[in-house]
C-alpha cells in the first residue's frame, strides 16, 4: 500500500506543467488531491478552468480531487484553498507551493509593477498558503511542505532579477519553518526543478512545446523528488535540484573565519584577502554553525 494513500495533498499551480505531474502521481498513489490554479497565462494574466480539467484527468483514473481556482497572491484566495481542503477532506498533510509566473526582464528595464507582482505569487503567495496550512499540521503534528525555488535564485540568471529574489526568498523560508516545524514532526523543503512548461517560453530565446515536451524535459521527472521529500521519511531542511532524470542536493557552505582583535582595520583585512574569499575548504552551513556555536558555547 502506497505511504501516500488517503493523505490529503495541496499542490498550487497545477493545473499544468509540475504542479499538473505531481497531482497525478500523487493521486495515483491514493492521495486526496486539491489541485489549485488560477488559469492565468505564464505573465499571470487571466484564468481558466486548468484545475477542472486536471481534476477530471485525476478522477478518470479512479482518483479524487477537488479543484480550487483562488490566486495565491491573494490572503483570502491563499486561505479559501486550504480551508477547501478542511471541507473536502478534514485536513491537510502535504502542501506543494508551485504556483508561478514569469515576467522577465533586465533590472534596469524592469517596471516595479512586474517586481511586486512576481514577488506577490512567488513569495508571498508560497507564505500565505504555508500560514493557512502550519496550524492544521501543527495541531496533527504531521506536515509535509515543499517550495518550488529555483537555480535563477541560487546561482542567478540574466534577466530575472524578480524572479530569482523570490526563489532565494523560498530558501531562507524553508531554513526557518524546518527548524520551527521540526519538534511538530513538519518538514520543509525547497526544490529546484528543471522541465518544460508553459513559463518556459515566456523567456526570450526559449521555444519548447508544453504539451508535447522532450521525454528527458517531462515535468514526471521532476515527481520523485517532491514524493521523497513529502514521504513519512523524508528529509528537512534541504534544497534538491531535479530535471532531466538528474537529482542532486545543494548546500550553503562557509570557510573558516579569520579572526582579529577589537582594532582590525581594512589594511588587516586586505592583508588577508585570498585566505577570507578562498572557498577550498569549506563546510557545509550547519556544520560551519554548529562548530561556532559550539566554540562560543565553550568561551562561556
């Protein structure tokens, strides 16, 4: 029997691409799914019936879902679908936050209208829905929370300025919440999906087709990433890249700090300019915290 059977999923923004994939999956291994989107086009724009029809895929396979068509970007569209999931099912296990659009452009041409709105559905939207859900799963003590980040965020990407603020937004929200969740038995989790959707040729240059996708580009093969880190033993606190059949973890790493008395100057720290940006023998960020914290609890 699937680990996932009668858990109740939220996934945003699926009624396409990922969040389309993972709902499937999801209810074929018996889940009770609540598949959200607004409809809109990859600049967020508009709506449609994306959710209706990812439902009656859901339900012709002999699954169940219920859809629910708020924005994200919305406190009350963000709260009416986690209580949509309340009424449905009476409660919430899994939240998958991958609702998102794309309005991508240099930082010098970019108007702050196209800021704030990709930072409202990214961001704040993956934090609305995250705070209608955290007390249904705090008062159960069970919670599985995924944020769809991105590589524009970790490593950057020309034009995406928006875009990539509110990914690496994500990743400060997943350290904290997995570190507040963690006594609840809630684990957080950020993922960094690469496939072929429907934002894809929202950017300059890009041309894939959405519904016929290169097999090695399927948003399916971005899924088993989300189902590891939604499953009973899962991990928290980590940022997994998935695409293209590949899988990997990514991690804040930290060097060894260079310490100097109360009168450093910058001639002090210039002096030891290569030592401080040299990066060969750095650990990873907890690891790099636990020592310090360690070492000033042993001063003390």
């Amino acid at each position: 029997m699937s680990e996932f059977k009668d858990k109740v999923v939220v996934i945003t923004g699926a009624g396409g691409g990922l969040g389309k994939a993972h709902a499937l999956e999801f209810a074929r291994r018996g889940a009770r799914v609540v598949v959200n989107d607004l409809g809109g086009s990859g600049d967020g724009t508009g709506a449609s019936d994306m959710a209706d029809v990812v439902v009656a895929e859901i339900e012709s396979e002999g699954g169940i879902a219920i859809a629910n068509k708020a924005s994200v970007s919305s406190r009350e569209g963000a709260k009416s679908i986690i209580d949509d999931a309340v009424s449905a099912f009476g409660t919430v296990d899994i939240l998958v936050n991958n609702a998102g659009i794309l309005r991508d452009k240099s930082f010098k041409n970019m108007p702050l209208d196209d800021w704030d709105i990709v930072m409202d559905v990214h961001l704040n939207g993956s934090a609305y829905v995250t705070y209608a859900a955290w007390p249904v799963m705090y008062a159960k003590n069970f919670g599985r929370i995924v944020f769809t980040s991105s590589t524009s965020g970790i490593y950057g990407n020309f034009g995406q300025a928006n875009y990539g603020a509110a990914k690496m937004g994500m990743l400060g929200l997943t350290n904290v919440l997995a570190i507040e969740g963690r006594s609840k038995n809630i684990h957080v989790n950020a993922l960094a999906p690469a496939a072929s959707t429907r934002l894809i040729n929202t950017i300059p240059g890009r041309d894939e087709d959405p519904d016929n996708p290169d097999p090695m580009r399927h948003p399916k093969l971005v899924t088993p990433a989300v189902l590891l880190m939604c499953s009973e033993d899962g991990p928290t606190g980590k940022f997994i890249q998935a695409g293209n059949g590949r899988f990997s973890t990514c991690a804040i790493f930290n060097n060894e700090d260079l310490e100097f008395g109360p009168d450093v100057t910058y001639e002090d720290l210039l002096a030891k300019k290569e030592q401080l940006l040299d990066m060969s023998r750095a650990e990873e960020g907890w690891g790099w915290m636990r020592k310090r914290l360690a070492e000033q609890a042993a001063k003390s």
